[in-house]
C-alpha cells in the first residue's frame, strides 16, 4: 500500500509543503506542493510565536492545495539550534544519544534539561583510548521545537519527525544527486542563511547565520523614503548593479552592497575556517539555493570572493514529476520547496 508524508518548512512569511508518495523509493513522486502566506509577527527566524495563526495557515495550506497525509516531518534551522563536532568513544547509536546529556553541557547554551540532543556519526578512527566516532552534535532549545510541533497538533496534523534545515539541503542538493567532493551548500532564507558542508554526499559542518534577503529589504526601507513593498522591489531590481548606475540609484545600490558584503564576508570566512580544520578536504564548489541566493549578481561576487564555482542546482532531479504537475512553474520557484521536499525526503532514513 502506497504511502505519503509531507514536509513542512515554516519560513517567517509563508508556510510552504510538499507531498511525496513512498519516500523510501529510489525516486519517490511528488504528489503536491503549495504555499501559503503567514502574518506578519506570527513566525520569527522559524521559530513559531503564535500557534494558533499557524495552525490556521495549515489548514488552508491543507484545504486549498489538496495534501492527503496528516503525516508531518518539520524542519529546525535557526540560532536556537546548534550543530558542532564531537568525538566520542564508539558504540552503538542508541547508547552514544543516551550519554549525550553526560557528555555535552559544557558545550551548551542552555541547560541540558531544556535542549532536545541528537547525533549524527560522520567517520570512525582509533583514539589514545580506543575506538572513537566523529561526527556532529545537534542540540536544539526544547521550547522553540515544541512550539513548531504544538502548530501542527492544532492543525490536526501528526509530526512524525524534526529534522535539521541543513540536513534536508545537503539530502535534496548533494546526496541523492550523487554529487561527490567537498561542496558547500548555501541556502539563503528570509531571515536566516544555513551552510552545509558535505563531503561525498555526507555532512561534516553546519553553521546556521542570522542574516537573510529579508534584511536587506528592511535596510533599504530604513534608510530609503520608501516602505516595504518598495524596498523589495528595488532590491529585486537592482541588485549588485555593476557598471554605471544612474544618480538616483546610488543610494541604494550602497545599502545593497553594504549589508550583501557582510553576509558575503560571512560565507567566505565559514568556507576558510571549514578549510583550515579539515586541510585534506578543502572546499571545492557551492550550490546556492534559497530565495535570498536569486539577488541579481550575488553567485558571481561569492565566486570571485571565494574563488570558488558557484551554481544552482535541480532539486526535483531525483523525485518523478507526474503529469498532474506543472513542471515548469515548479522549477521557476524551485528554490521555494527545496527544503519542504529534503524534509518529506527524510523522512525515509
């Protein structure tokens, strides 16, 4: 019997889901997809402030776009969740996620018993004593994960996984694709910009930076006389405006290269420090995802500044695409469901 799971990617602005039939399947098939506007106020970074608004933008989401599965895996990818390298003495999965709350404090913001923990085993090796996994600890604030899961219970839905942002990326862009060498994967939100580092399909590094398109469009409001619409129009419009640019451009194209440098200046420094601690797996190219990654001009300022190639990529390259899909319009907003379909994705490992 054919079964579906959706994934769910709760952005501060919209609610955007994807349906997959048998996701355990070399190439599952997409089922559906659709997206549905979010209040202002109601979702902050991905973390959701009001249940209840939320709740009611999944039922619409559930109502107008047809999904037939009540089975939900949701995504965590903002400040409240922490990825870092840890090595531990090896034994089985079940036992190193039991010692985790003895072994990680130090290594946490907040107290053992408002963090939810997880393990993700990279590689293995011999240590001074004995047999030892590296690999990642995932430690995300209870409350923020429970206040994403409470929005989907009202909603009436069943959250059957959480999984992390990055994770579903480098699943949906690098893994299932068959890409192989050190890539990065840079998806640019709203708010928040994730970076995954995969070596041959497998994460080895997560950093999750608060910035994202959003700022910028908010930085040009604040210092432009224009309001939010506006900003975001310019914004789209111009870009990272090269050659001669007109007077009464000027000002904003310096607010757009001001704030874009920096988060610019962030991505270059992630891929130099992944660089430094792992030199035998130097970084070898970047797949930008994300609506923020679409800014006129911005692949081509980080290549110049990484000296890397930077491309986008086809997320739907490894699920079947029925007839009853519109195709053409799902791969120009792409880039929309990358991470709802990484998570419906996951839901099979």
């Amino acid at each position: 019997m054919a079964t579906s799971v959706v994934g769910i990617d709760i952005g501060s602005n919209s609610v955007r889901a994807v349906e997959l039939s048998d996701p355990a399947k070399a190439k599952p098939t997409l089922l559906r997809y659709f997206e549905v506007p979010l209040p202002e106020g109601a979702v902050s970074r991905g973390e959701v402030l009001e249940p209840n608004t939320v709740a009611a933008a999944l039922k619409e989401l559930w109502s107008k776009g047809g999904f037939k599965s009540k089975n939900v895996v949701l995504g965590m990818g903002n400040q409240r969740v922490l990825a870092r390298d840890l090595t531990v003495p090896k034994m089985s999965l079940k036992r190193i996620q039991e010692s985790l709350p003895f072994e990680v404090q130090d290594m946490l913001p907040v107290p053992v018993a408002d963090a939810l923990l997880d393990f993700y085993p990279v590689s293995e090796s011999t240590g001074e004593n004995g047999p030892v996994v590296h690999g990642l600890l995932i430690a995300a604030v209870k409350e923020a994960v429970l206040g994403n899961v409470k929005a989907t219970q009202l909603a009436g839905l069943t959250t059957v996984d959480v999984d992390l942002i990055p994770f579903a990326l480098s699943r949906v862009l690098v893994t299932r694709p068959g890409l192989t060498g050190t890539i990065a994967v840079v998806d640019i939100g709203g708010n928040t910009t994730s970076v995954v580092i995969a070596k041959d399909g497998v994460p080895q590094f997560v950093r999750i930076i608060p910035t994202g398109g959003n700022d910028l469009t908010e930085a040009l409001r604040s210092g432009l006389p224009t309001n939010a619409a506006q900003a975001e129009a310019t914004k789209r419009s111009l870009g990272l405006a090269t050659g001669e640019i007109p007077p009464e451009h000027q000002p904003a194209t310096e607010i757009i290269y001001q704030v874009t440098s920096e988060l610019l200046t962030s991505l270059r420094n992630t891929v130099t420090y992944f660089g430094n601690t792992h030199p035998a797996n130097p970084v070898k190219r970047i797949v930008l995802n994300g609506g923020g990654s679409l800014l006129q001009g911005l692949g081509a300022a980080l290549s110049e500044l990484t000296r890397l190639d930077v491309s986008g990529s086809d997320p739907f390259s490894t699920v079947t695409l029925p007839r009853t899909i519109q195709t053409d319009a799902l791969r120009a907003s792409g880039s929309t469901f990358t991470v709802a379909l990484g998570l419906a994705l996951g839901s099979a490992a």
